[in-house]
C-alpha cells in the first residue's frame, strides 16, 4: 500500500535553532502534502497545505514565517520551524494523497519536535 | 463551514464484545468522504474504514463496520469482537469530494477507546 515517510521522528534542540522535517511520499506521486499539529490527546490542527511548485495554503492563525513549507517535487515536501521556541515543541505529522479523485490520505509517522 | 463532531470523549470495552462510536458532521454538500482513523500510542495515523457519501452501502472492514446515516448526518464505527490491540484514539474526519484528493481533512476531537482485558 501507498507509504509515507516522515523524518526525523524525534528532534531536541535548542531554543533559537531552525529544525527541518521532510515527508516524502515513496511509491506514488502527491501534488499536495498536508502538515498538520497535535497536542497531547488532541486532535490534529491542519497547519497548511502544501502543494508541488506553487507556494503553500496556510491556515488561519499559523505563521507563515515561522513555518516555512516546501514542496519542490511530487513526492517531498519539507517543513522547516524557524527560530524553534519552547512553545513549538509539539508532534508534527504530514500526509499526503494521490492525485485521484478518491484517494485517501497517507500519513507519516509524525515527528516529535522538543525545544530546550 | 464544515464540521465533524464525537461526542463521546472515552469508552471502554471489553475484550470480545462489540463498541459503537458515535460521529455526527454538519456540511451543505451532496458529495463528500467520511473516514475513520485510528492512531494507537505510537501515534501513527491508521486508516480504519472509509464511506463514501453517494454508496448507501455501508462500508465494512473485517471486524469494523459504519452505520452511515445521510439525512441524519451521522457516520458511527462499530468494532466487533473487540481486540486489545484495538485500544487507540480513534478520529471520524470529513472529506469534501469537490476539488479531489487535494482537500483537506476535517477531523473531530476523537475518542479514546480501552479494550478491559
């Protein structure tokens, strides 16, 4: 079945550091990635939508400077938390879908972000 | 705007019986997705069981199965033969159909499930 590959899993750093995670979509072809939140037993916050070659939909109240969104090919997107804070350490998961009417979303194993 | 709502925060079953979770949405549109995710401890998203809004056919997986309800706008996942591996978080989400696999899920607030030994 389709996979979606989320890297790292687990990331500490310190505060002040720009952390990079990558989801890739491994055995099919996505043209939008969605990156999405979650707080301890919460649901998941849809952060943006991210779409190949064009720039990303952001959700209303998420920073756009603070999360920068790539998406340079049809199977890797990246997210990148800049200037890592305290207040960001949360798990952060991406999915993605084919590019079919009826495809469900895949997600990733989701990555957990600790800012010291 | 649409919604999905679980009004049911936690529930416990017991090993080998069955459990019905409840799952209502509000949306304006004829066409849509409904899922059912799971996502044990490790936290990874597991796809459950997923209807289509246009098949009256309820969909059914193995031990799982939906009661989807169109006019009433309620979409309940029923686990039979409970399993203790089943003990997860479980979250109904919302699909519009327009615009493709590009739209975004919707997803409820989710509901944690034990399964008592």
């Amino acid at each position: 079945g389709a996979v979606v590959s989320q890297h790292p899993s687990r990331v500490i750093c310190k505060s002040g550091t720009s952390v990079k995670i990558e989801c890739r979509s491994l055995d099919f072809q996505a043209t939008t990635m969605f990156w999405y939140r979650q707080f301890p037993k919460q649901s998941l916050m849809l952060m943006a939508t991210s779409n190949e070659g064009s720039k990303a939909t952001y959700e209303q109240g998420v920073e756009k400077d603070k999360f920068l969104i790539n998406h340079a090919s049809l199977t890797l997107s990246t997210l990148t938390v800049t200037s890592a804070h305290p207040e960001d350490s949360s798990f952060y998961i991406c999915s993605a879908s084919g590019t079919g009417k009826n495809q469900p979303q895949h997600f990733g194993d989701g990555t957990r972000l600790s800012i010291l | 705007a649409q919604t999905v709502t679980q009004s049911q925060p936690e529930m416990s079953v017991q090993e080998a019986e069955t459990v019905t979770l409840s799952c209502t949405y509000d949306t304006s549109e004829s066409d849509y997705y409904l899922f059912w995710y799971k996502q044990p401890p490790s936290r990874q998203m597991i796809l459950v069981i997923r209807q289509e809004a246009y098949k009256q056919q309820n969909a059914t997986e193995n031990r799982f199965s939906v009661n989807f309800q169109k006019a009433a706008k309620s979409f309940s996942l029923k686990i039979s033969d409970s399993q203790l591996g089943d003990a997860a978080m479980y979250f109904c989400a919302y699909r519009s159909a327009v615009g493709g696999a590009t739209n975004k899920l919707i997803f409820g607030t989710g509901t944690l499930l034990a399964v008592q030994p």
